[in-house]
C-alpha cells in the first residue's frame, strides 16, 4: 500500500466517523519538574517523575464530539482522525480503556520512522481515569503537551524511568503532541467519555 493509498484511506474513515477500537497515546515528560515548571529534589531526577493534574476539556471539542464522546459509542470524533492523520502508528480506531482507574501510554514507541510515537496513539477513558505517561528510554528526549494547554509535563526528557500523569476528570476530547517531535507525527489522543 503507498502512502497515498493510506492517506486516502485515513481520510474516508475520519470522514465516515465511525471507527472501532484500537489504537494508541502516549506522552512525554521532563525528570525533575512538575507540569507546573517547580523544581524537586536533585535526587528525584533520578526516580520516576510524575505530576497530577485534573483536566478541562478542549475548547476546539465542537457539541457533537462531545456528544459523541458522551454516549460511549466507540466513534472517533474527527478531530481525533483529523489530528493524528499524520501519525503513522494511528490506524483509525482508539484502544477502550473505559472504566480502568489508570491508563498507561509508552512515549518513545515505535512509530513515525523511528521512536517517535505514543503507543497507543489514541486511548478512550472514563471520567476520572489517571492516563500515566512512561518514557521507554527510546528516540532521544520527548515530553507531553496538550493543545489546549490543560496539561504539560515540562522540558523533554530522555531515559527509562520518567514518567508523567494527569487525573481527566471532564469528557472531551484532548490531543497532545511531543514538542521535539510533533512535526514527526509524535502525537497522540485522549476521549474521556
């Protein structure tokens, strides 16, 4: 398959709007600093960050997505099909993870000819879920930041062991990228429900 014919491919399913379960997100984060820029301790660097936080949903999230997002319906908002149509890892469905507590998503996974991808690049959570970001050490330094900026985990970071998490506590859709590597494709998405 070329990549036109997936392009083409992409671009029927965001405009057919129904897609079942799936893909996959993930994220980055910077060791020794919290989402809001504090510092820790020096010895901390060295440990498994993670900072929590509560998100608001995205303002580009139009009535219908929410909607949709709403009604647990496993149909991929096209934002989401719009956003991640250029990462290569995403292949039009969305991994449920509805009614877990806690969601894990790889940074540095395989993807957008490297390591340079959040697996799964697209996740489906409940209200309340923690969506828990963990570096694999893979494809130089990455972090996680969210479009609308409810989220941010800080300076890139490299190595195993970095972690990063945030609390989504309203539905909505929230698309995330890795700053370093966003024009890579290094992006990913989270539908609360």
């Amino acid at each position: 398959m070329t990549e036109t014919d997936d392009l083409d491919r992409r671009r029927f399913i965001a405009s057919i709007g129904t897609v079942v379960a799936g893909a996959s997100i993930a994220g980055c984060a910077a060791p020794g600093t919290t989402s809001s820029g504090g510092e820790q301790s020096p010895s901390a660097e060295t440990e498994a960050d993670a900072s929590t936080e509560t998100a608001a949903p995205t303002e580009t999230a139009t009535a219908t997505e929410t909607e949709a997002a709403a009604s647990g319906s496993g149909d991929v908002p096209s934002s989401v099909s719009s956003y991640l149509s250029d990462t290569s890892n995403f292949d039009g469905s969305v991994a449920d993870a509805t009614d877990q507590d806690s969601v894990t998503v790889d940074v540095g996974a395989s993807g957008n000819n490297g390591n340079f991808a959040y697996a799964p690049a697209a996740i489906e959570v409940s209200t309340g879920t923690t969506v828990q970001w963990e570096w694999t050490g893979k494809g130089a330094a990455h972090n996680v930041v969210a479009e609308d900026e409810t989220f941010n985990s800080g300076s890139s970071a490299s190595g195993t062991g970095v972690k990063f998490e945030y609390t989504f506590e309203e539905t909505g859709v929230y698309n995330y990228y890795c700053t370093p590597h966003k024009a890579l494709g290094m992006k990913g998405s989270v539908i609360v429900r």
